[in-house]
C-alpha cells in the first residue's frame, strides 16, 4: 500500500465527468418534463371528453359512477346477506328523497311540512317489511291522513293562512309525495320480504339499471331524435331504442338464471320494466320542469339528488311486485 499523496485528475479528464454529470442531468430533467406533459396533456384529454359527455347528457360521468357502485353496492350487501338491511337501507333512501321532494315544493311555493311528511314516507318501509300489503296501505292512509291534518291546522294562524285554493295544492303536494316516494317505494321492500323477493327485487334493480345505461350509451352514440323535448330535451328515440333492447336481453338472461322463468317471461319482464322506469323519468322530468329546476337536489354529485337515481325505480317497483304476485310460484 502506497502512502504517495492522490495525483488530481488532468483538467481534461474533470471537464469530461462534469460533462457526463450535467448530461445524465439533463435528460432526466427532459424525461420529468415530458412525462409531466404527457400527463397534463392526457388528463385534458380526460377532461375535454367529460365536458362533451356532460354537456350532452347532463352528467359528470367519473363522479356519477362512483356515486352509482357504492349506492348499489349498498343495496346489493343488503338483499344478500340480510334482508332487513335491505329495510334500513330503504329507510335512508326514502327519507332523504321525501325530504328533498318536498324542499322543491316550498322552493316552488308549496307548503308542505317536511319533518312530518318524511315520518310518514318512512313508516310504510317497516310496516310493508313486517305487516306486508295490510300494514303498507295502513301506514299509507294514515299518512296521508297526517299530512292532510298537518296543514289544515296551520290554517289556524294567521301567519301561515292561505285561500282555500292553495290548501288544496298544498295537501296535493303532501299526497303526491306519500304516493310516490313513499308507497312506490314501500313496494321495493314488500317485495324483498317476500319468501325468495330479494333475488326478484334485485332482478328488477339489475333490470332497471341496465335499461338506464343502453338508454344512456345508445343516446350517448346515436341519439339524433328528441323523444320528449318539451319535458326531456336530451332524452331521444334512439336511446330508447337501445333501452329496449337492453331491456329484453337482460329480462330474458335474469328470467332464466335469477328468477327460474321461462324465457318468453323475461320478454314481458323487461319489456314492462322499461315502460315503467321511461314513465317515471319523464315524470320527474316534468316535475322538474314546472318547478324549474334542473335537479332536484345537488346531495349526490353527478347525479343531482336522490329522486334523480330513484325516478325509475319507483314505479318499477310496484310493477316487479304485481309480477311477482302473478309468476312467482
């Protein structure tokens, strides 16, 4: 081992190993440069394609579907591993949706009580669960019964008196809600209580989603022909075309794996299931017209409220269960 002192580099020899160095720096500088463009250049890629979704129909897509598993995840646990989940989960929905119902309604001039207008909404959830159709149409009645009663005593005071013409738009108001939130949805959960309902419930909820999506992707891809645009502008033959045949296919394929039908079940299954979940779109749809409002809340981004997720399942609620009443062994 030498102890002769270390000889420095030649200056040459130092210029070449800086060179290198400042090299290797720069081209891993260029390559954090182009990916960081490479990614800004996707993500507005990404976000150029949202807006054109979104403007045409209405929706932030990524958001929406987010929001959609975990909603539907939620229902499908429940139906799976104990039906009365189901209920509790049925319960919140129909809470938060007659709730927001009738904000929409005071927003528009109504007065109709809310606290009072969501006990009896949810009452008809536990009620059709354990006391099936007698319990439901009891806690019905006497909803409506409440409601009525609610507003006719706020007539008392001077403060909230109004003519008798507005009393009856208001109780109106107050029965609309009870009927459609809360007896459409109480159907959902008679059906799921029946002796093997959960899988024709989750049948029909399967069945209503799918409808939802070939109407959205169909429309999204050929939508040409308004359907309805004077109620719903971005609704159009087209999709509903592609709902249709969505419908049928997946009625046929539940039908036979789901629900042991025959397969000509599942054509009257899907075809009456799309009828029912257009007819309550649309009917939103006009609500929300002649409240102006785009949606009915902003509780659930990139859907709007939850009315706005619940408007085909209502009524197909009540339809799913009348055909199981008929098929079901």
């Amino acid at each position: 081992m030498s102890d002769a002192p270390e000889v420095p580099d030649p200056p040459r020899e130092q210029a070449r190993r800086r060179f290198g160095r400042n090299d290797l720096e720069a081209r891993a500088q260029a390559t954090r440069e182009e990916i960081r463009h490479q990614v800004a250049a996707t993500r507005a890629q990404l976000d150029a394609t949202n807006e054109r979704i979104e403007a045409r129909t209405g929706r932030n897509l990524p958001i929406a579907i987010l929001i959609g598993l975990g909603l539907g995840g939620s229902v499908l646990l429940s139906l799976i591993l104990v039906k009365s989940l189901f209920m509790i989960v049925a319960v919140g929905l129909i809470a938060f949706t007659s709730f927001e119902l009738a904000s929409a309604l005071r927003f528009a001039g109504r007065d109709v009580p809310r606290i009072p207008t969501v006990i009896a909404s949810v009452a008809m959830v536990p009620t059709a669960f354990y006391l099936g159709n007698d319990g439901q149409w009891f806690a019905y009645l006497a909803g409506l019964l409440l409601i009525s009663l609610w507003r006719i005593a706020r007539q008392a005071t001077a403060a909230t008196r109004t003519g008798s013409q507005d009393l009856w738009k208001d109780v109106g108001a107050g029965v609309l809600i009870q009927t459609y939130v809360g007896l459409l949805g109480s159907f959902a959960v008679l059906l799921a209580a029946q002796d093997g309902g959960e899988w024709w419930t989750l049948a029909f909820l399967i069945l209503v989603i799918s409808t939802d999506t070939g109407a959205y992707a169909s429309g999204l891809l050929f939508g040409k022909h308004p359907m309805a645009p004077r109620i719903s502008p971005k609704k159009t033959w087209e999709g509903f075309a592609g709902s249709v045949t969505v419908a049928i296919v997946a009625g046929v394929l539940l039908g036979l794996l789901m629900l042991d039908q025959p397969w000509w079940f599942g054509i009257v299954f899907g075809v009456l299931i799309v009828a029912s979940a257009t007819v309550g779109d649309l009917a939103e749809s006009l609500m929300k017209r002649d409240l102006g409002i785009k949606d009915i809340s902003t509780w659930l981004p990139g859907h709007g409220g939850f009315l706005d997720r619940l408007d085909s399942v209502l009524p197909s609620a009540a339809v799913a269960y009348a055909l199981f009443v008929v098929f079901a062994p």
